[in-house]
C-alpha cells in the first residue's frame, strides 16, 4: 500500500507561567504618611524563544509482495466464471454439439486431445488450455475431487504436451449430463460475451446469425490479427450493418486457409453449415 503525504507534527515549548501579581503594601497605622513607592522602571522587551519542530525520520513503505506466475499456468483466455446467461437457437445448439463432439451419439466421456495447439480437451469442447484452475473447478465441481484435481493438473499444456497428458487421463468418465450442464451454463454464455466483444453490432443480428458467429469463435477464438483472419476482420465490419449475406459469404471463402491440409473437408462442412445458420431468418 502506497503511504500518504508525510505530516510533520509541530511541538511548540510550553509558554512560561504568568508572573505573580504585585504584592499589596503592608496598611501603616493611621497617621504615618505612606511613602511613595519609586518608580519601576519600563521592562525591557522580551526575546521571542524560539519554537522547536521535531521532524521524524522518513517513512520507508514496505516492500511490495513479488508475485510469481508458474509457467504451467500461462494466461487463460477464460480467468473468471461465466455471469448469466445466453440461451441458443434450437439449430445453433446442434451445430455446435455436432461439430465439436458428433452429438450425443458420437459423445466421448474421456478427456482427449483434438489436435495441433488443442489442450486436453473434456466434455463439450471444453478446452482445459484456456480455462484457468480457479475456473475448472467451479466449472465442474461435480466430478469426484480426485478426478478434478487431475484434470487442474493439465491446465494450460498445449500440443503434443498435452497429448501426452490426455492418454494419461483416459480413466477419468465425463457424464454425458454434466457435460451438457457445463455446455449450456458456462461454455456457452463465455463464448457469447467473446463473441460480443469480437463482432460489432452482436446483440442487435438475429438469433441465428450469433449462433453462426458463436460457432466460428468457439472454434477460432477471438484473434484477428494476421492474413489467415482477414476473413474474420471483414465479418467483423459487416456484422454491425446486420449484411447476413455478406457475413456467410466471408464464412464459406475461409475454407481456402485450409486448402490441400488433412482438416478441409471438415472445415469445409463446418463453415458452410455456419452460412446456412447465418442465412437462417
């Protein structure tokens, strides 16, 4: 805490106590003149004293805690929890649920590893690489305690780092209930607000159109920044004149970023099925 202004306290002596008042004179007897007392001469004037102000020592503030980071920990992209709420079109719902985990039936209920910069992911897409520990555990609190810990454990890892941590993991089961619970209270509702802060004009599109924009940030994140986002940048100046042609028409031009990889087709089925949840009055 930064220490206030230095105050000095002023000591002043303590002024010398007043002279006793001139004695009366002794009564004489009647008759016998009393003598005229001489004449007192004017004091001379008084010498100011002087007034001493003790000025205390400095005052050193106390060294600021250092605070260390782990390098296990790296910034999450989602530090707090998720405030309410968010709510999603019926169709927009089982995009996200199709493409990220194949729907209920293509469900895996062990922690995996998707692939390239993914962190060990569980549930619906819940990325334990952008979550922090606080995070996950209020997340899914509902998981046996030993079972959370370990997931904490894997939090920031990336890559082939946390490949290696997910087939560590495989024992762990993720309900297929507390999977959706977690989707729809805490997935969603964070990708919602990044969306907002990502697209201008959000709130004002249509129902479809954010869950077509949800679903390009929940699989892209939020970086604009470099040629392979300059799709993105350019939905992001459509999105606040509501151009739901031109918006899908940016969606369905980003596959070309992965053209001739191993991932196209299903980037490909992805975006378009995005265009056509965009196009969606």
């Amino acid at each position: 805490m930064r220490s206030g202004p230095d105050v000095l306290d002023i000591v002043e002596e303590p002024a010398p106590a007043p002279a006793a008042g001139p004695a009366l004179p002794k009564m004489r007897p009647a008759g016998i003149a009393t003598p005229r007392p001489a004449a007192t001469p004017e004091p001379a004037e008084a010498q100011p004293q002087s007034v001493t102000i003790p000025v205390p020592p400095p005052v050193i503030p106390a060294p600021m805690p250092v605070i260390h980071v782990l390098p296990s920990e790296p910034k999450p992209l989602f530090a707090m929890p998720a405030a309410p709420a968010s709510t999603l079109t019926d169709e927009g719902r089982a995009l996200i649920i199709e493409f990220e985990v194949g729907g209920r039936s293509g469900y895996n209920p062990h922690p995996e590893w998707p692939e390239a910069a993914s962190g060990v992911t569980i549930g619906i897409g819940y990325d334990l690489r952008f979550n922090s520990r606080a995070v996950i555990r209020s997340d899914w609190g509902a998981l046996p305690a030993r079972d959370l810990e370990r997931l904490v454990g894997a939090q920031g890892l990336a890559g082939q780092e946390a490949r290696a941590r997910a087939d560590a993991l495989r024992d762990i089961t993720i309900p297929w209930a507390t999977a959706l619970r977690v989707f729809e209270q805490t997935t969603v509702i964070k990708f919602d607000q990044l969306s907002r802060r990502t697209y201008p004009g959000y709130d004002i599109l249509r129902g479809h159109a954010q869950d077509s924009l949800l679903s390009l940030t929940f699989n892209r994140g939020n970086n604009l920044v470099g040629e392979r986002r300059r799709h993105m940048r350019r939905i992001a100046e459509l999105s606040p004149r509501q151009d739901y042609d031109g918006m899908a028409g940016q969606e369905r031009a980003m596959v070309t970023i992965w053209a001739g990889t191993p991932i196209e087709s299903g980037m490909r089925r992805r975006r378009y099925a995005e265009a056509a949840l965009m196009e969606m009055p």
